[in-house]
C-alpha cells in the first residue's frame, strides 16, 4: 500500500517555483498604460484632423502626402519658414519646431498653439492647391 505524505510535508519546489514553475515571474498582462498625450503627440493629431478635413472637402489634396519634420535646412526670404511644398513629388513637409515655437509673446498656450498649427495646415494647403486659405470649407467656390 502506497505511503501517504502528512500535510505538514511541503514539496521539494517550495516558494521559489509554482506548480508549473512560474511563481516568482512577473505578470502577463501589465496595468494600463495612461494616453499618450504629450505635445508631440497633441501636434500630430491636431495636424492629423486638418489634413481628414482638408481631403474630404478638396479633391486635389487627395494623393498630397502631409510630412512633418523639426527644422527646415535653411531660410527662405520671409525668416523661417514653417512648410515645405515639392508639387513634383506631391508632398507638404510641415516643421514642427517654428510652427510651435515661434508664436507670438503671450500667445504660448495650447489654444493658441492648435490654432497655429491648424492655420500652417490650411494655409499650406492653400498654397499648394493655388488658392486662399479662407477659400477652404464646405461652402466655398
């Protein structure tokens, strides 16, 4: 007849290992990340939803690939600029840092910056498709 082991008798594993060997591993499944919101991120977005509004109300911007990037290499005539448009390649580069960056004194807020960005956006696209910035939305000619 086969012995039987007391409860006070405890497996050679103990606490170090579990049933399957797992024990002191961490979880599968790590707590929630909080929302990416930093400014980077607010930037992207905030041009992601001009370009959507943009593209579904002129046909022309269509096949346009919006780019960002940091700086421009270089001055234009006007300072620095905030977009770069290659027509031949069909793409608007828009550069993060003088579009963020070089708001006027008492303007530095998240207000402020949104509409900064949205109006680089537009008037980019304004300049690109040949027209006026105002000229953009869903009753225009």
């Amino acid at each position: 007849m086969p012995r039987r082991r007391s409860a006070a008798a405890s497996p050679r594993r103990g606490a170090r290992h579990g049933r399957h060997g797992r024990l002191g591993r961490s979880e599968v499944v790590r707590p929630p990340l909080p929302p990416l919101d930093g400014r980077i991120d607010r930037f992207d977005a905030t041009i992601g939803t001009a370009v959507d509004f943009l593209r579904g109300t002129w046909p022309e911007l269509q096949e346009v690939r919006f780019e960002i990037g940091g700086l421009p290499t270089k001055p234009d005539a006007d300072g620095i600029p905030r977009w770069q448009i290659d027509r031949d390649q069909r793409r608007i580069v828009l550069f993060r840092i003088p579009i963020e960056r070089l708001l006027p004194p008492g303007h530095d807020d998240d207000l402020h910056r949104r509409v900064a960005i949205e109006s680089a956006v537009f008037r980019a696209a304004a300049e690109y498709v040949g027209k006026d910035p105002w000229e953009f939305g869903p009753d225009a000619p």
